[in-house]
C-alpha cells in the first residue's frame, strides 16, 4: 500500500508563484496526513496554455526557481509534478532555448528525476511542437532507440523500491500514433504503477472515452493507473477552455477505485493497492459525462472563473427576450448577485409587444437590474444622416447621396444596440457586456459585426441552438427549481426582429432552420473528417433517411423541407458559402468563445479567409443530380 | 546546360482547380520554349495556408486529382511542382489520413519521384506538424536511418542522367536543427542541382538573409541551388501573409546568378551551367530587402491582393487629420480609383480645425469621394440617453441613474464615428471599411474596440509609428511624386482629439512618446527571446546608454524622459500591463493584419488573455532601484 495525495489543484496560467505557494501548502498538509507520494498536474506550475509567453526567457528562469522550491519541499514525502523543464545550453528548432514538457520527481529535498512527454497532441488547441522538445525528437537527435529511452523512475519509500511510470497526458492516449509509451515503460520495468499526469481541458464526452481507453491500459499492463488533471480555466485568447480535473485512479484490473470531483480543486487520499497481495479496492462508477449536467457545469464553471480571471464583477446583458439572451441571463444570475446584473431592453418599432414583456417577465423573475433604452431615435437619425448628407466627388465636384436599403438598416440596428448602447452602458455600469451568440448562428455569420456579436465572452458559442433551449429546460427545472426562464420564450419562434418580416407574432423567424441546419453546420465544424458538400450530397443522393441518420438529425425532415434535389442543393450551397466566406470575416473578430464541444471556433478550428470552393466530385454529382433523367 | 523554366506562380489558396489551370498554361509555355525541366512552388495546387481545410478529405481528393493532371502534362519536360501527397492507408498522429508536405517529380506523363518535407516548421504563422507528417517522424516509425530516407532524385534528359536534390522551403533553412538535409542528399548523391521549392511568406529583410544562407549552401556544397517561391496572399485568419516570390539561382560558387521580380507572377527561363565545364554565368547582384521600398511594395501589393480576394472593390475610410488614417487613404487610393474611395471626416467639438482642414485638404489632392458627418449630436444624444434613462432594480424597485464620465465618453466617440457611420456608410456605399490602427496602438490596446479598431482589414497595423512616418513620405516622394499627404500632418502632435485634453492646437496629443515606447514596445513583441520588465529594467540598471543600445532608439531619450528610475518603472509598468493585459483582450476581436515584420500580431504571436505577471528578478531588482541608497 502507497498513501498517494491527489493534488487536483486549479492551476493559473502564467502565474507560477501562486501555483507554487498552493502546491506548498497542499504538500505541508499531504505530510501532515503521512502520504508517501503528492501528484500535481502537468506543467502546474507555469500553466500550458500561455500562447508564446514561452519565448521569454525570464518567464522560463521563473519557473525554474520555483521548481527548485517545489523540489526542496519534498522532505519526508515524494512529489510528482509537471513542470517546464529548460536545456539552456541547447536549442529547439526554433533556435530558441530547449524546452521540455517534463514530469519532475522529487524526494529528501533533491531532484530524483525528470522524464519528458514523449507524445506531442497537434491537433485542436494543442501546438505542443510549436514549444517543446519531445523526447522523440531527442531519440532521433541522438540516434538511440526510443524504447530505450524511456526508463521508468525508481523511489524507495519505507525500505521498499518502487518502479514508477510516469507519463505525460497524450502518452496515454497513443491509439493512433505508431509508439505506446506505456508499453515501452512496462518492457523497461516491469512497473509498480503508472502515472500519467495531464492538462487536459474539458470536452463533452471526453471522460467517457478516456475511462475506456484508461482502464484498458491498466487491465493490459496489470499496473494500476494514477490520472492527475488540473482544474481552472486555461485560454489561447480566441477560445477559453475549462479544465474540469475529475482526476481517476485505475486499479490492476482496470476498474476506477477513486476520482476526485470535477471543476473543484482537491487534495484527496488514497491507499493504493500495489503488491498483489494487497487487497483490492472495490471497483466504483463514475458519472457518465456525455451529459446536460456536465454542459452547464462546464459552462457555469467557465464563465465564472473567466470573469474572475478578468477582474469583472459586473455585466450588462441585452435581452431582446428570445432564447439566447434568456440562457444568457439566467445562466449569469446563477453566477453573480443579480444587483452586478444590468439588462437592457433595446426595442425598435420592429419588436413586438410579445418579446418586450417577455424580458421585462425574465428581469423580473432574475430580480436584476434592468433598463429600457430604445433605439428608435437613433437608428432614424443615424438613417437621416447617412441619406441626407451630401457626398461630394472631389474630383468633379459632383455630389450625391448614399441609399439606406432596408438590409443596411438592420444591421444599423444590430450595431446601435451593441456598439453605441451596451458599450456604453457596460462602461458607465463598470462592466463589460455579454455577447449570446450560438454556434449555428456564428457557423454562418447570422449576426452583425460589432452588433449582437459583440462582447467580452460568448458563453454560449460553442452550443448549437438545440443545445441552447436544452440549457434553457436545465436552468429552469435544475438550477432554479422553477419556471425562470418564461415557457414562452422557449416556444417563441427564434427571430432577430430587424424587420416587419421577421414578425414573430405572424411567426416568421430566422432563415436558419435549426432542426436541420444544427445537424448539417455540426457536419461541416465537428466531424473530425470534416464533411463538405461533397459528402453531404453524396448522402443525400443515397437517400434522404442515409443523410439524416449520417447527419443525426430527426428522421423525415430533409424530404418536408426540400422538395427535391434543385431545393436541397440551393440550400447547401447558400450555407456553405456563408460558412466558408462571410462568417470566416466575422469570426476572426468574435469575442473568445468558451469551449465545450470537441470542436470550437477559433483557436480549436484554425481558419483562413479564402475564395468559396466546391470540389470536382460535387460538381459532378450535382450536375447529374440536375440533370432531367 | 539544363533549359530551366521558373514557373514562379501566384498561388490562389483553396483553388486547386485554377491553380491547375495556370500551371498547364506555363507548361505548354515551357514546353513550347523547349525548357527541360519547369519547376513550380510548394504547395503549389492546393495553397499552403489553408488552416484545417486540410480536413476534409474532399478536398485532398481533389488535390490529388489535379495532381495527376499536372503529371499527365510532363510529356517532353520534366516538372517539379509541390503537393500535397497522401497516403490513405495510413494514419498521422492526430488518427486522420497520412498527409506530406511534399514535391513531386514527373516526366514522360509519369511520377519519377515524390520527397517529402524533412523539416517543418513551427514558429511564427506555421503549422506544420498540425498537418502533415514529416520525413523525420517516418524515419522514426520506420526506425530507419533519416540520412538513408533522404535520396536524390534521377532525371534523364537529352540521354544524360541529372542528379537532383529536390528540398522543400525549412529543409534548407536547417541551421537551427539537428540535421542537415542538404548534406544528406549530397551525401547520397553527389548532386547536380538543389532544387529548393518553397511557400515562404515576406517578412522584411528575409531575403537577405536567405541569399546569404543559400549562398553558403551553394559555396560549400559545390552545387547550383534554385530557390523557387510562389508569389500572392495567403492568411490564417488574423494574419495576412503577402508572397514575394523573387525565386533565386545560386550557381555552384554561391553567387547568385539570376533572380525573379518580386510581388509578380513570372515565367522566366534560365540556361543553367551544370557541368564543371560548362560556362558559369556572371554574379547579378539582388536589391536589398530591408527597405522602405520593400515595405510599401508589401503593403500595396497585399492590400490590393486581399481586396482582390475578398471581391471588394470600393472602400470607406475615416480620415481624422491624423497621420494613419492619412497614410491609409494615400495608399487605398495609389491601389483603387478614386471614385471608388469614400473619405469621410467625422468631427465633433473636440476636433480641430486644424485636423479638420488638412483632413479636407488631403481628400482634395486625392480626388476622392469626400463628405463631413458630425458625430456631436448622436454623441450628445447617446450620453445623454445612458444618463437620463432610469435603472430599476427588480429585487427592490429602487431606481438609480449611470453616470456617463468623460472617459466613458471618449470611448463612446470612438464607437460612435467606427460602428455607427462608418460601417453604415460602407454597407451603403457597397465596400469596408479600413483600420487605420498601427502596431504601436496595437500593441497597448490605445485604441476602442468596436472604435477605431473597427474594419475590414488593419493594412499598417505591423507598421511602428515612426515606419508609417516613413510611408508617407515615401508615397509624397516616390509613389506620388508630390506632397499629397500635407506636411502639416506628418508634422502634426499625434492625437486621438477625444477630449479637450488632446487638443493638437495645444500640442497635446498620445501619451505614447513613439520614439521611445515605439522601441520598447518593439522589444516585447518582436526580439526573437522577448524582452519582459526584467530585461528591460536589467538593461537600465546598466545605464541608459546600454538600454537605449539594445533598443535601438535614440541617444540620451531616456534620461530625457525620465528623470529617475521611479518613473522610468512607473512608465514601464504601465505599458506592460496594457500588453499583456487589456490590449490582449482587444486583439482577440481585432482585424486581420497584413504582415511584414518578422513578428506579427495574430497567428504569429500566439497569445492567451491571462493575468499580469513580473518575475522574481525583476521584482528584486525594482526593488533595489528604488530603495534609498
């Protein structure tokens, strides 16, 4: 038996003398409690995602000299923890100084080992090559066998030796590179136990699939396995990632025998079975994490660590007194006290009777703060304005004057509420406001550039709309215990209200079908096989059930929307231009958009703003598609 | 002698078709000019800056057939061009289908050879790893010898067999790595020629260095060496990347021997000497690249590209009076026709009339389109809206009032003139509209989001203040000939002229002093190890004369400004913070930015919104400075 404490600490990027005095006063009390072994996480004491603050040299001397304390404090206890680890007399690719992703093992005030990450993730929101050594490339550097190199570290605690793998978040998860570390760590051994320290951010599901893949291992190499996550929040500016922790431990049959609880920093206990003559721990089950629990979690915990990360205590909210400004402002009022809560109703004469009441019933179920500013006024002005102001040619004197269409209106409108309103008022109320974009809007541009995409955080953008009146019945029913959130908002029509066309007492809305288009926007964005129309219409011409069961969306609906092939075409071309073209433009100047799905605009879906392309097999596809038979 | 072809292309990004089609035109122009061998760029039909369009698996099938077109076309010539290659039975790390970065050699309508990438690169905007799999990590699966992997490829032409080296972009510039490609494949030759094929972005002064390094390569290798790049724009979102081209032939004493024009899509021809018997041609000498020339040549030729790209053919600028928005209507209007240019003064009571008239002034000598809309009274009517509009507080019914403060109201001008009339007037007048900001406002954030950071495209937002001094007098001087840009602006007190307080009539303007911060600011941005407080204050504590040396700025400005460190630390501080604080933030929602220092904000200097933080040193040594002696 090993007394092992699981330091499930919130880490804060770039700030390694806070994460060093936390992980002191977490190892003062693991000695207090007799453990024998501390494990913090990977790289708890700069952070991992920093962007390229890994470029100054002085950062990375910092975080040096606090190893070394954090080194100097194992007395009478080893501690496991991740850590930069610098070759300042060798350089990377880059020709800067040598960087390692390294795991530290420190034991009677001195440095036992250092072991680097072996597998590098470049995929998502990763960039680990752009900054660390791997110890691959250190195999190929010094001509040596891989396996060779990847010794486990031996620790005696109470006389006995102990054979440790240690590994490093992606070592674990090596299904698809052509190298398992763990292997190569038991053949080195044979190992007493594993563990694999990491910086993992949260995804929807992700613990699932990692409780698979995990146990595996440990089933395999009959070696228990000890996984340590970090919790807090952790950004690469455009996309803000929670960190949920939710750290397992797996025992030689590959059971969970212990997890501390998610988004909570911890340090939990654990007597851990090693010989095979200890007496197993009994097998637990862990919450299963593909859920609308774990999305709001994730969403609460991200939103409020951001705020806090950013010193804001205060936000302003436009609620127009549809779905998306609703889950907005009841998802912050679960999260500050509703008197650092302004919302403001911003009405044209485009908004209905029905809407206005509906937010004025939101505030006054939030018990907020709220306003009533129109836009009226001013959007006539800003239209007489532009109209009626002479434009003159200088080069012949001519003058003329500018035509105010009736689209250039609406985002006139979007803007006036945004940009001349809320930021003003978030200003003057010493805030900043939200912006309450969904994925399905953001995927294809529907909203107005420094309008209603504006703000300092997108909590909902990485949710399709489906998953937006989810949140909405979770609110209501889980956080709030009652109907906040105003039934009729929910099964109001989804509207912009810019126009008399978009009426939602005469039920006209977006164009955005969102039973449909969530399903078809979650092809293009989130398969990881990204599908393009090509595969979208290769489904299609296989029948209308084949696409709606690759899409996942509900049975029958492609055949009532599209009458037939020429409908069904004019549709996907119309979003996939949007979604290649215009919305590109629009989401390199989104605010950072907080992540939950396994693939969010920004940082996680990497972009570049180019022409609209359609490929040669769905040229021809669509043409024979056309053709009259 | 080899008849060598420099097919020196503008890449279009995501269009494999048209690139297809402009390399079957240069081919039957080659072959018509009996060329033996053409040679095309890296990535020469698929685009190289693609983001995670290398995803989808349409669009490498298409890339792959137009491949084999390229391939089928090599009758009577032999074609070196870049592609991507794939293997779709394998897998790289990331699980998806194998991808390389690669070049590909056909003759006879056949494939002679593919080589891929052995080096990729993983700083600044690239990505390398995130996509395709290197020749390094082959050699590691195949635990082979990378030296072995690396072999020449054999072309018989005119019944003699030729040696090349075929490299790709970062395989030659490897003096930073732990192999050298070159030596390796001269090592398996020896070789005839090194063909070099790159996708290499401008960066100002790169060709210099590059002659310098491929010319050392040539020397002592004893072996001609073509560098052929593409020419055009490709970006990654934030950051917009312009391709010179100016493709190179060293001859086998390194010296250079012929070159193509820069920013132009060429087809030249060069009779290369390849035998030692053979007549060496004569040395040319290259222009130097470290230019203003260079710069406004980069500037002009990416933002008429990325108009180009976009489809926009008409722009609205907001002209203040100032020195950028002056510059950037003296270049839109050196790119587009003057009627399709909108200049639009906006003033308000804080404006002078001083700005006001050179603003006019400036439009005249354009001969553009040209109007005044004020801002006062939708500025006024905004104020007085926030503050005269009642706040109610549902949870007691108590009503209270915001209070609008002159910094509110700053920032509410900014808003104002950028989201209200700008973007308004460019939806009507059917264009964007530009942001002016350059790289020094950028970098402290000394600008108003959804402001004057607004537009579609930030064209000098990598220019320091003092370079966009210099561009406006290179285009008085050398693009217009005569003084367009009124010497009275580039003599005027930058100034926001948001307040009273900025008055330019008073000499009052930014408290950024650009010939000093401007250097600073370039030091924690651009030196490849970034510079942080520690450094700089280290620098100081040296004496003034080393900081401002390893700065760059002028002599003696800093005892100058300030009279001790109190307030040297006081200013440093100041402008840390707002670097890595707020400003980070603003940036996140920035506009793409046209590239052409070697470090560029965006995609090329990766960057998390964390924190502020000051090492232990520098906080050791501040505090050593400023203890009474």
């Amino acid at each position: 038996m090993l007394k092992i404490a699981l330091g499930q600490m919130e880490v804060i990027p770039n700030r390694p003398d806070l994460n060093t005095d936390k992980m002191l006063t977490m190892i003062h009390n693991a000695r207090s409690q007799q453990a024998d072994i501390i494990i913090f996480p990977e790289m708890a004491i700069p952070g991992y995602l920093l962007g390229d603050t890994w470029e100054q040299r002085s950062y990375l001397y910092d975080c040096e000299y606090f190893g070394q304390k954090i080194i100097a404090a194992s007395q009478d206890i080893c501690i496991v923890f991740g850590n930069v680890a610098i070759e300042w007399d060798k350089h990377g690719d880059d020709g800067r100084v040598r960087k390692h992703n390294a795991c530290f093992v420190a034991q009677h005030g001195q440095l036992v080992a250092t072991r680097i990450k072996t597998l590098q993730p470049n995929y998502r929101e990763f960039d680990d090559t752009r900054h660390f050594f791997s110890l691959r490339k250190l195999a190929l550097e010094r001509k040596q066998d891989l396996e060779t190199l990847l010794t486990p570290v031996n620790i005696t605690i109470k006389d006995k030796v102990y054979t440790i793998g240690c590994i490093i978040c992606e070592d674990g998860w090596n299904d698809d590179y052509s190298f398992d570390p763990i292997a190569a760590l038991q053949a080195n051994g044979p190992l007493d136990v594993i563990i694999n320290i990491s910086s993992s951010p949260f995804t929807l599901g992700k613990n699932n699939k990692r409780n698979r893949v995990f146990s595996r291992q440990a089933r395999e190499t009959g070696v228990p396995l000890i996984y340590l996550n970090t919790v807090g929040l952790q950004n690469n500016g455009k996309t803000v990632y929670t960190f949920d922790g939710f750290s397992t431990v797996y025992n030689r049959l590959g059971q969970i025998i212990a997890y501390c609880q998610p988004f909570a920093e911890t340090l939990d206990y654990l007597d851990l079975p090693i010989t095979t003559v200890d007496q197993e721990l009994p097998a637990i089950t862990v919450p299963d994490d593909f859920t609308i629990d774990s999305l709001y979690q994730a969403i609460s915990y991200g939103t409020k660590k951001f705020l806090h990360s950013i010193g804001m205590t205060k936000v302003v909210i436009g609620l127009s007194g549809g779905i998306d400004s609703a889950v907005s402002a009841a998802l912050y009022a679960s999260i500050l006290n509703p008197e650092n809560i302004l919302l403001v109703n911003m009405p044209s004469k485009f908004n209905s009777a029905t809407t206005k009441n509906l937010a004025a019933q939101l505030a006054q179920n939030l018990g907020c703060l709220y306003t009533v500013m129109s836009i009226e006024q001013s959007v006539e002005y800003t239209a007489a304005q532009l109209g009626g102001t002479p434009v003159t040619n200088l080069a012949n004197g001519r003058q003329c004057n500018l035509l105010v269409s009736s689209f250039v209106l609406e985002n006139i409108q979007a803007r006036d509420r945004s940009a001349r309103l809320l930021a003003g008022i978030a200003a003057a109320f010493g805030g900043g406001f939200t912006c309450n974009a969904n994925k399905s809007e953001l995927t294809v541009g529907y909203s107005t550039l420094y309008g209603d995409q504006a703000g300092f955080l997108a909590s909902l953008a990485d949710l399709w709309k489906h998953q937006v009146y989810q949140l909405a019945s979770y609110l209501n029913t889980h956080v709030y215990g009652r109907e906040i959130i105003p039934q009729a908002i929910i099964d109001l029509v989804p509207s912009a209200e810019l126009s008399f066309d978009q009426s939602v007492d005469q039920g006209k809305g977006d164009p955005i079908i969102y039973p449909y288009h969530d399903y078809l926007f979650r092809a293009f964005m989130e398969y990881w096989n990204r599908a393009t129309p090509e595969d979208i219409l290769s489904w299609y011409s296989q029948g209308s059930a084949v696409l709606e069961q690759k899409l996942g969306c509900q049975s029958g609906i492609v055949d009532q929307l599209f009458p037939g092939p020429r409908e069904f075409i004019e549709d996907l071309e119309r979003w996939w231009r949007l979604y290649t073209g215009m919305a590109v433009a629009k989401r390199i100047q989104a605010p950072p958009v907080l992540a939950v799905s396994r693939r969010v605009y920004g940082f996680d879906h990497r972009e570049s703003q180019n022409t609209i392309y359609f490929t040669q097999k769905y040229l021809t596809l669509k043409r024979s598609l056309l053709s009259p038979t």
